[in-house]
C-alpha cells in the first residue's frame, strides 16, 4: 500500500418503502444476469441529503415522484462477497407517475406487489434488507423524518 494506510469504508445506500392501497413498489433488476427484486435503491452521491437520494432514486428507478412520510431506520449488511451496506430505509407515498420516463441502467420495471407476494418471491430478493426493512415498516417501525440530521460544513 506504499506507506498510506487504505481507508476502509461501507458503501451508503438509501432506499424507499412505498406502499398504496395495500401493495409496495419494487423494482425488477437484472443483477449478473439474474432478475431481482429491490426497493427503490442506490446510492449516496456526493453533496446530496439521504432525503434527497431516497427521492432522486425512486424516481430514477421507478418513474414515481414520492412523499416521504418517515423513516424506517439503518440496516448494515455484508453482502457474500465482503462488500459492506449501510442503508438508510425511508417511508413514502406516491404522488405522480412519469410513466413516459426511461428507468435507470438495469431495472427491466416497476411493478406493485402484496406484501404477501413479496414474501413469495423469497428467492428473487436481491438481498435479505429487502424483506427485513418492510417487514419493520408494516409491523409499525417509522419515526420522523427529523430523527435523521443533516449538519452543514
């Protein structure tokens, strides 16, 4: 490492639970080649609020504008390969679809599944914070927006 210590550091995700008349919005993505489902996710980019990213990338992958209305909390996760997530898990409703929109790299769509179908798809959930941060949410785990803050320099 030529003498400077390499930082490690966890890769910061946010992602949304966006529930209407009983069913969530999700994502299908092709990850290697597999098909996968996820909430609205991504990552933290540089000089952007959690709040901002969570909203930026609903709408990147989803083509929905959303409300957030909570927050469901932090999941840190190792994914098989080492890669450390921290992901910071917002409630939302929707307001507008931009059906017309092209989705980000890699999503295939949008869809609405139950709760119950969601589950269903077990094998199918890009990782295990895709069922644990709804399952919080609808066992009631969603504090205010203001729990997360956000100091400037």
């Amino acid at each position: 490492m030529n003498g400077i210590a390499q930082r490690w550091a966890p890769r910061v995700t946010v992602a949304t639970v966006v529930v209407d008349q009983g069913r969530v919005l999700l994502v299908e993505e092709r990850i290697e080649g597999r098909l996968v489902l996820n909430q609205p996710a991504g990552h933290l980019e540089p000089e952007e609020s959690l709040a901002s990213a969570a909203l930026r990338e609903t709408r990147e992958e989803t083509g929905w504008d959303v409300e957030l209305t909570g927050f469901v909390g932090c999941y840190q996760w190792t994914a098989p390969d080492g890669t450390a997530f921290l992901r910071f898990c917002y409630a939302a409703r929707p307001l507008q679809h931009h059906a017309d929109e092209p989705l980000d790299e890699g999503i295939e769509r949008a869809l609405w599944l139950s709760p119950a179908e969601l589950q269903g798809e077990q094998a199918r959930w890009r990782s295990p914070l895709v069922w644990q941060v709804l399952a919080d949410y609808l066992c009631g785990q969603c504090y205010p927006l203001q729990s997360v803050k956000e100091l400037g320099a």
